[in-house]
C-alpha cells in the first residue's frame, strides 16, 4: 500500500487510562504480501488494514488494481461523497455490501426503465432512485415513529418476559437473541397479520449473506472473477425470486381483497404516491423496498445491538452510568418516544458502540467517471476510491484513543471538536441511510428496555473476534450470562 500524507492537525491524546482491551485485529506492522492480504480478506477483510493505514490520510491499495484508493481525510470524503458525487458512481462492491446481494434483479430492471437508463450495468438510474427516495421518506422521519414504537416495545417484552422464565446463570447467544428480536421488530412493521412467514423466509435468504466472505482469491484474477460473478448473479436471482414469491403473494392478496390500508410499512407504501408525479410504486419496487428494508432493518441494529452489549460488560463504569440515567429518567417503566431527548448518554453508548463496531464495516466504493483530484491526489477515470468506518473511525488523527470506550466522546462539546465527516456509521450525502433515524430510535428503546430488567455478562474467556464480511459480526458468537438486575 502507497499512503499519503497531509497538514490534517492530530487529535489531542490524553494520557492513556487502564481500560480493557477491545476485540479487534492488531494491525500488522506493514501491508502484507500478495497471499498473505489475500488470505486476510477472505477471512476477515479488517485484518488486512496495516498500521499505517490508520495513520494517513490516503492509501493506495495496490491489489485491488493500479487505482484503488481508501480515504481518510475528511475533506477528502466530502469531494467523493457530497461535492463531486455525481462523478463517483456504486460499483458492484457497494451494491453487494448495501443490498446484500438480493437486489440485482430489481437494479436491472430499474436500470432499464425509459425513465433514463443507467451506464452501469446492474445499477439503477438517479431518476429512479430519486423517485423512490421521494416516496419512500415520509415513512421514516420524525412523524413516522409513533407508529413503530409500540412494535419496538412489544417485541423487547416479549423477549424479556422468555428471559424471565428461564433458570438463574442462563447464557444466551447475544447476536443470535438480536437478530430474533430485530427480525420480529422489522417483520412486524412491514407485514402485520404475514409477520410470522415473511421473516422466516427472509431469515434463510440473509443467513446465508450474514458469512460471506467480500472477497477470495478467485477476485483477484480475471478469468476467474467473471466466472465466480456470473455463478453468484445466479444464486443471487434464484434467492431473489424465492423472496419475491412471497412477498408477491401478500401484494396480490392484499390488492385482491382491497385490504391497502396504513396498517403497516407494506400498506402504506401501496397507498403512496409520487408528490411530483402522482405515481404509485410497482410491484417489482415494493417487493425491493421489503427486502433491501428487512435487510438492512434488523441485521445492522442485531449487530450494534450485540456490541453494545459487549462493550458494557467489559467496561462496568460507564454500564453504571447508564443505569443511573435509567433509573433517573424512567424509574423502572418502560420508555417511550417522548423520554429520547431525556436519554442522552444512552444514545452515546451507543454511538460509540457504532464508533468501534460499525455494522458496515466499508461503506463506498465507488468508481470514478472522470479525471478528479482528491486532496491533491490525482484521481484518474475509472479509479476506485472507498470510505472505511472501520478505519476512519479508529483513524489516530481524528480521535483520541481510538481504541478506547469513552461514550461522552459523542457529548455535544466535545463532538463540535471533530470533523463532521470523521463519523459514518450511516453514510453521508445524497444516499445517506434513510432509515437512520428508526434504527437510533429503535436500538435507544431496546438498550433502555433491556438494561433496566438484566446485566449481559460474556462467559469468561471467551474469543471475541470481530470479522468484517459483509457486515461486521462477532465470528464466534457472543454467549453471555444472563443475570436480573435488583433495583
């Protein structure tokens, strides 16, 4: 790897305070050898990042071609992401990451549309995605949660009340309960009376994208490549028209019996129209809408959630802390969305959780259109460039022990400090996460719920070991000792 150095100011460092080591991969020392790095990302893409690259602004990754650059520099990030986006288009990289491969099939077709056909193959044109953007936003901002957050509740009850039942010393897989819990949250919201069979079939579809690797070996060489490509479009297709069975039965049945209602997300977004042009969104788009939502509404939340937990059993000062706001705040009821705004260091153990684990480990990487210059940098056409939360958020220019735990890093004075553009646990510019606001609101009422009624405590000497495959997770698992708080 090439890096690139820049006037950038470190960040202040503090002497450093005796905190546990967090799971993570130590960097080597420096970039790795062709097979080496090839055996790293195959396993666990993070483990391939050497010192060095959490030091500099640029880097210059020389084994995914001439021109592959990871950006650190938040100014940098801006030009590629925000000032300049139009020149900088998702490659197949970025959709695999965002969509979890089960969207290649709509992309196609909405790349095709007379509306304006894209010049990437498998990847949808700006009007398209600018209409569904349009209809899509009014079911999740602000106005939109009230309706979800009895569903939000409910279900965290309901797995507290199965906790409850079970014997003293019980240990739980925390990823696995997470994943369950935010399955029935998202299921719930999008299908009311078809939960219970949309989320048993999109569990076996994202099950098998929750361990695929980004990367292996055949990547890496031409002929190779095409080939894996063409086999994973396929199994990616047969998946999609498995999903798009079900969820077209439910369309159908719900047109048929006139049964388009507000009653859940599905039904809205039938009832929906274009406030331009009056158009509705088609089967085809409803049926990618349910699977890029279901997708991306559990599995990234079951994740954070995972690491939170995690992170408050190593560090019982800070879990302190938020029982203490807890306990103040709520006295034992459950929250509701008016007590958010009254919840503010709990939504900074999370941000941080989001800091050191972010779900989506590698957020773009998008390829260049034209010639560019990025920081001083020339960018020539079909270039790639990425973004790394992974890496951005431990970069030690930008943050003071990065390694460390500290949730009231996200406190509003010390977050003014920072570049606004050092923190992408959801993206940033035009496609920014639309479902960003749900998903802070949804993990802050599962943490308030959660950790008035129990201590998650991980079963001593455990590995923890982070892997970044598609989304970042804990490669064997979390098991953690349930144990009932006493107030």
């Amino acid at each position: 790897m090439q890096t690139y150095r820049s006037e950038y100011p470190r960040a202040t460092v503090d002497v450093p305070l005796a905190t546990p080591v967090l799971a993570a991969p130590i960097p080597p020392p420096n970039p790795l050898s062709f097979f080496r790095y090839v055996r790293a990302v195959s396993d666990n893409i993070i483990a391939s990042y050497h010192e060095d690259v959490y030091e500099q602004w640029m880097v210059r990754v020389r084994f995914l071609g001439p021109n592959h650059f990871i950006i650190n520099d938040p100014a940098g990030i801006r030009r590629v992401l925000i000032d300049n986006a139009a020149n900088y288009v998702k490659g197949e990289m970025e959709q695999r990451i965002t969509g979890m491969g089960l969207g290649s099939q709509a992309d196609t077709a909405a790349a095709s549309t007379p509306n304006g056909a894209s010049a990437v193959p498998g990847q949808e044109s700006e009007q398209t995605w600018r209409v569904r953007r349009r209809i899509m936003s009014p079911s999740f901002d602000y106005r939109s949660l009230p309706a979800y957050t009895s569903t939000i509740s409910g279900a965290t009850q309901r797995m507290l009340t199965a906790w409850d039942a079970m014997p003293p010393g019980t240990v739980v897989d925390v990823p696995e309960a997470m994943l369950h819990l935010g399955s029935e949250v998202i299921s719930r919201i999008l299908f009311t009376s078809e939960s219970q069979e949309i989320a048993e079939v999109m569990a076996r579809i994202t099950g098998r994208h929750r361990s695929e690797a980004m990367l292996s070996l055949p990547d890496f060489i031409p002929v190779l490549n095409r080939l894996r490509r063409a086999l994973r479009h396929r199994a990616e297709r047969r998946m999609s028209r498995y999903a798009a069975a079900s969820i077209d039965r439910v369309i159908e049945r719900r047109t048929r019996e006139k049964l388009v209602t507000d009653r859940d997300l599905l039904g809205r977004l039938m009832s929906m129209r274009d406030p331009e042009t009056g158009s509705g969104i088609c089967p085809e788009e409803l049926r990618k809408h349910v699977i890029t939502m279901f997708t991306a509404g559990h599995e990234t939340v079951a994740q954070t959630l995972a690491w939170t937990w995690y992170l408050l059993s190593q560090h019982p000062e800070q879990e302190a802390k938020l029982h203490a706001e807890l306990e103040a705040v709520l006295a034992g009821r459950p929250p509701s969305l008016d007590d958010l705004d009254r919840l503010p260091y709990t939504r900074t153990v999370i941000e941080e959780a989001l800091r050191l684990y972010p779900p989506f480990h590698m957020l773009a990487w998008r390829e260049a259109q034209d010639d560019d210059e990025v920081c001083g940098v020339s960018i020539p056409r079909g270039a790639t460039v990425s973004v790394v939360p992974w890496v951005l958020h431990r970069h030690r220019k930008l943050w003071e022990q990065p390694g460390r735990f500290d949730p009231e890093r996200f406190s509003p004075e010390r977050s003014a400090e920072r570049p606004r553009l050092a923190y992408l646990p959801f993206g940033v510019g035009p496609r920014v996460c639309i479902g960003a606001v749900f998903a802070m609101t949804e993990m802050t009422l599962i943490v308030a719920t959660v950790a008035q009624r129990f201590q998650l405590r991980l079963v001593p000497g455990h590995k923890v070991e982070p892997q970044a495959r598609l989304l970042l997770r804990a490669n064997h698992g979390l098991p953690m000792t349930l144990t009932t708080r006493t107030h």
